[in-house]
C-alpha cells in the first residue's frame, strides 16, 4: 500500500475479490506466455515432447512456471499489497497493523493459497478430470472460506496473518 493511502479495514467484499483475481489470472497467463516464449526460443522449440498422444512437459519448466506466478504475487504484495488486479478494484492485502505484508508473510500467504495446485498431482494416479476437480475443490473451500472465517478472511489469509481489506475511496 503506498503511503498516503488510507483504508478503512473493510473486508474486501467477495465478488470484489473475484473481480480482482480474474484480473490477475490475465496477468499470469501474459506472464506464463512470455516465460513460455523465451524457453521455447532458447530450446529452438524442443521444451514438449509428444510420446504416445500425450505431451510431456518436463518438470523443471513446470517449476520455473509456478516460481513466476508465486514472483508475481508476492512481489505484489510485499511490494505495496497490491496485485494489478487488486490496484483496479481498491483492494490491498494488509497485515495487522494495516501495511503491507514482509516477505515472510506474502510468501506464506502463496504458499497456502497454491496448496490447491497440489491435487494436480491426481493426474499421475487418477485422471486429469480428477485433478482439475480436485484443484476446483480445494480453491473453492479456500475462497470460500472468506463469507463465512471473521473479517472475510480465507484460509491463506488467515493462516498468514493477512487480509484483503477494501481501500477507502474505492
């Protein structure tokens, strides 16, 4: 959050918070082309192969993929508290004091809102249908759990010490 800027400590309201991660799946998905473009540039186009019908990505580019969007994210919020997509829709994440978050608190923050990412792995032992029902799952339980934990807080938000809070004016 900039200085200057005050808030009120008003949870951000749910469909606000919506909003603002659709902004920001944009940003990613921008972000994800780019990083994309680059490796298969310095691979001369070798980064999938096709074995069976079935790409393969290897796992090291899958890795860097996920390091850039958590980068985005918690440079975002230690950077000021602000997403591109929380910047649009008057949002900020805050810790208690009402500033933006340390390091260790964005990171821990990230950290428990990609835990969803982790029923992907059911595509190694299930289907990818029950992966990405399994990812929708856990991702709805978390935001999810905004209307109903104190102050409008998801688990990550809660497990960090964060919140998402509505700044004023916006």
């Amino acid at each position: 959050m900039t200085e200057g800027v005050k808030t009120l400590m008003t949870p951000a309201p749910w469909l606000r918070r919506m909003a603002a991660l659709l902004y920001d799946l944009l940003i990613v998905l921008a972000l994800q082309l780019v990083v994309g473009l680059l490796v298969q540039l310095a691979l001369q186009a070798r980064l999938v192969a096709v074995q069976g019908g079935h790409a393969h990505v290897p796992v090291p580019y899958q890795v860097l993929q996920f390091m850039v969007v958590c980068g985005y994210f918690v440079l975002s919020w230690w950077r000021g508290g602000q997403t591109i997509g929380a910047r649009a829709w008057s949002l900020c994440v805050v810790d208690a004091h009402g500033r933006a978050p340390g390091l260790p608190r964005a990171l821990l923050r990230a950290a428990i809102a990609a835990l969803p990412l982790l029923a992907l792995s059911l595509g190694f032992v299930a289907s990818v249908q029950a992966a990405l029902i399994g990812v929708l799952v856990l991702w709805v339980i978390d935001n999810a759990s905004a209307l109903v934990i104190t102050n409008r807080r998801t688990l990550h938000d809660w497990v960090s010490g964060s919140r998402l809070v509505r700044l004023s004016g916006g």
